[in-house]
C-alpha cells in the first residue's frame, strides 16, 4: 500500500490506544487545569463580596369560600405561567423598585450600586441581581421567592423587600384595573345620560332619572370596590438580614475551573495526538516488518545511579540481553562491526540504549569501543559517571568497554580514507564499535556515519514521533544504503505479543545458517522471559 493513501490514513481508534493517549497527556493537562485552578483561586479571592436576601410569597387562590367576603372584595385572578417573571422585567416594575429603594435607608454607595444592578437586569443578556424562583402546583398555587444580590447585608435585605413590594403592588393593580374600566364606563354611560335628559321632555326625564341614580350609586359602589382590591399574592415575612457573602467562593470556583479545563482540554489533545498518528504501541510499527526491540520504562532508582549499578538488576539485564543477541545474529562477525545508534528525537533514550548495548555485548567477552558522537551533549559520561572531556583516548569505564568522547567524528566520516584508517586501527583492539549518534533530522552528519557503519538501529519512545516521522527517518537511512537491523522502542509499553507470531531460530542464524530466516530475531527476543 503506498504511503498517504486514504486506507493508510484511516487509523481505528480503539480503547487501548484512546486510554494510552489519556494517560500520556493526563501529566500536563493536569498541570495546566491546576495552573487556571490557581489563577481562579487569586482572581476570586480578589473579588467583592456579594449578599443575598431573600423574600417570599403566597399565591392562592381568589375564592376564600366565604360569601360575604367574596362579595365585598374584588381579587386579581390567579397568575398564569410567566407572568410574574416577565413583570419583573418590566419597567414599570423596576422603575417603582428604583422608588422604593430611594426611599430606603441605605448610604450613597449602596444605592449606587442598586442602581446599576438594576440597569444590569433590565438588560437581557445583562448579569441577574434579581431571580425569581417559584414551588407551584397544577393549580398555580404555592410560593413565589425573590432573591435579591447586593454589596452589603443592609442593600441586599432592602433589594428583596422592595422588589416583593413593587410585585405584589403590581399584582393588586391587576385587580384594581378591572374595577376601574367598570367605574370608567359606568361614568361614560351617566355623562351620556346626562346630555339626553337636557333635551328630553317633562313626560320622559322621570324614567331617565331613576336610570341616572341606579348608575350613581353603581359607581360608587365601584369606588368602594376599587379601594377593596386585592391581589394573588401574599407576602410571607420581610427578608432576613445575611450573614455570609454568596459569592465569590475562591475554593468553589477553583474546582470547577479546574474540572472545566481537564473536560475540555484532555478530549482535545487525544484527539490531536491520534490524528497524528503517533507511535505509541507496538503495534503501531507492525507496518514496518522491521525487526523490533521494546525496552520497558525502567524505576528512576534503577538508572539513577549511573549504568554500572543499573546492570546488576535483573530487569535491566534481560533487556540487555535481548539486544545483544539480536545484533550478535545479524553480525555475526569476525570482522570489525560498527553499530550506529541514533534516536528520532532527542530524549527517546539512544544513548541509554548504545550503553546497554555495549555493557551486555562485554559481557559476552567481546572488546567493545563506545564512540560518543553528539557534539551537543556528553549522555555517555554522565551513564557511566566518566570524565572524558579532556581524554584524548579512549577510557575504560567498565570491563571491556572503553569510551570514547570524540564530538568531531561526524566531520570524519566525509573522509573515507580517515574513516577507514579509524576503522582499521579499531578492529585491532575492539570486536565492536558502537557510535550513540544524534538525531538525523539534527545533525545530517549522522547519515554519513549510519552509511559507514555495519548496521543501524533507530531508536523511538513512545508519543515523541509520528509515524510519518519514523517512515521519514526509514527514507533517509536508506537513501544513504545503510542498513537498518530493526527499531528499538524504548519505554514501551509492555504488550502481550501472541507467542505464534513470526517466530525464528535465533540459534540457527546465530550460527551463520545459509537460509533467510522472515525476521530478525530481535523482535523475538523481546518476548523472551
């Protein structure tokens, strides 16, 4: 299949590789959420406290079941749905809030800042200091509560009260308006009656008179009943006084912020990182039918004090071992062999890899020459705790292991004949040479230096490259005809490979047996127990 084909491109996402992708990323993301979780706390902790108060009302229903009272007072009908939220809103409303709040004793900042809150909550998407919250049942009956935000407990309390005020005064002049267009039309009919009677005759005005005063005390009556009004709503008690601000709450709000960034940056960068293609899993270099080599996460207390202690514990000499076979069976020898090995990226660890590598190749009785190549750094002296800065030679750091710091290699190799008398002056003392090279994609010397070499093995952990990086890299290797012996994941994950899986007699091609064998035995030397 060519590269960059749409079937190559299309990449399952399977949990495995989801829940490897959560956990690469969980480290950072976590540091970035508790970061905005910080900077939440020190914002919030600097923000004015806010109080809230809050007031309540009855809504029932207008008939009180007495007749005598029903017929003496006139009752605003029960609220529909909404209503009273949207008169809350209204202007008329909140322009007798702002009355009853001028009339309260309250200081100039305090009313100031009710007026703006005010202002505020007329405007749609503007912030709410007022909320209307409502417990009805099917029959619109139940409690109507106001919840009132201001700067001080005083402002607060008198916000609420206000505002129940200007609502329940609202709700009575629904039910005064009706009574007041009956006394208006009562009045309509006598202004009328009034113009006819002083046209009319003596044999009529006595029938229209008697009309007159049935409607004059109609519209007294009316006028009794406008100031019997009532409406809906009740009030239940004033507001209470608060004790403690609502807001801000720094520890609150910290964690959600911090929540909030873990929800919505994790499910980003996952995505980012499969769309990628990265390669995270051992299956994910099957495509590549390359020998392969995974050298597991070692504890911080296993490498931290430098190679030579690292290699008496067990884990560590197993995965040594398994490299050192590898390259044993694919050069064989007994000429001089020259490993180069160099990481994708700096940090994928091939420098631990080349130390591993030269240790268990000595332990077999081989004369190993370790060449530190990379100009940037000294990896190797710090792995085996060595000064070689100021070494002109090669130093024994370990039973039949000799480093050598010799930054200026990569210049050498452009010079065949230099190169080959290096080569001729190894093969002398040394069995194998093994050059911890930098990345290609840093220094393109290291290509020339791969093409000298016997074999080459590329190094990669998991999460630092594409794909796309690695078959690059593969390109390069081999533009220059080097050879490749296989890839090293270093810290990889530890998979259960099926033990059937294009297995090979690593003993027979040892040995220099004349048939090819379908992979070379690194990648079964990883599964060795």
């Amino acid at each position: 299949m060519e590269r960059g084909t749409p079937a190559e491109r299309a990449v399952p996402l399977d949990l495995r590789r989801i829940s490897h992708s959560v956990r690469r990323f969980l480290i950072p993301v976590g540091i970035v959420a508790a970061t905005v979780a910080g900077v939440t706390l020190l914002s919030s902790r600097r923000a004015p406290e806010v109080y809230q108060a809050t007031s309540s009302m009855v809504a029932a229903r207008s008939d009180t079941g007495n007749t005598v009272i029903n017929n003496a007072l006139v009752t605003a009908p029960t609220l529909p749905t909404g209503a009273l939220q949207e008169a809350l809103g209204s202007p008329e409303v909140l322009r007798d809030i702002q009355n009853r709040l001028n009339a309260a004793p309250l200081g100039q900042a305090e009313q100031l800042d009710l007026r703006r809150r005010l202002l505020r909550n007329a405007q749609p998407d503007g912030p709410r200091s007022l909320k209307l919250v409502s417990r009805l049942d099917e029959q619109r009956t139940g409690v109507y509560e106001v919840l009132a935000r201001a700067a001080t407990p005083a402002a607060a309390r008198a916000f609420a009260d206000a505002t129940v005020t200007a609502l329940m005064a609202w709700d009575t002049q629904r039910a005064t308006d009706s009574v007041t267009r009956a006394r208006e039309s009562v009045e309509r009919r006598i202004s009328a009656l009034d113009t006819r009677l002083n046209g009319t005759n003596q044999s009529g005005r006595a029938d229209q008179l008697d009309l007159r005063a049935q409607l004059v005390r109609d519209r007294e009556q009316l006028r009794v009943l406008e100031q019997a009004a009532v409406g809906s709503l009740t009030r239940v008690g004033t507001a209470q006084l608060p004790t403690e601000p609502v807001s801000p709450t720094p520890m609150r709000d910290a964690l959600v912020a911090g929540l909030l960034s873990v929800m919505l940056l994790l499910p980003v960068v996952v995505v980012l990182d499969l769309s990628r293609r990265r390669v995270n899993l051992i299956e994910d270099l099957d495509a590549l039918d390359l020998p392969l080599t995974v050298l597991p996460r070692f504890k911080r207390t296993v490498l931290g004090g430098g190679l030579g202690p690292a290699l008496r514990h067990a884990q560590v000499q197993q995965q040594a071992a398994s490299l050192r076979v590898g390259v044993w069976a694919q050069l064989p020898g007994p000429q001089l062999r020259v490993v180069a090995v160099s990481g994708l990226r700096r940090g994928d660890g091939a420098s631990t890899v080349a130390a591993l590598l030269a240790a268990a190749l000595a332990e077999w009785g081989s004369r190993v020459l370790l060449i530190d190549t990379d100009p940037l750094g000294a990896g190797q002296a710090g792995l085996w705790r060595a000064r070689t800065e100021a070494a002109t030679h090669p130093v024994a750091v370990a039973p039949r292991v000799d480093l050598w710091r010799q930054p200026s290699l990569p210049r050498l190799s452009v010079e065949p004949r230099k190169l080959e008398a290096l080569q001729a002056e190894w093969a002398q003392q040394y069995e194998f040479v093994i050059l911890d090279c930098p990345p290609a994609g840093e220094i393109a010397d290291t290509l020339l230096l791969m093409a000298r070499a016997s074999g080459v093995l590329l190094v990669t952990a998991p999460g630092t490259a594409s794909q796309d990086n690695l078959l690059r890299a593969l390109e390069q290797v081999r533009l220059v005809a080097a050879r490749v012996m296989g890839v090293v994941m270093n810290r990889g994950p530890v998979s259960a490979r099926p033990a059937a899986r294009r297995g090979v007699d690593v003993a027979a091609w040892a040995a220099g047996d004349a048939a090819t064998p379908e992979v070379a035995p690194t990648e079964a030397l990883s599964r060795l127990p």
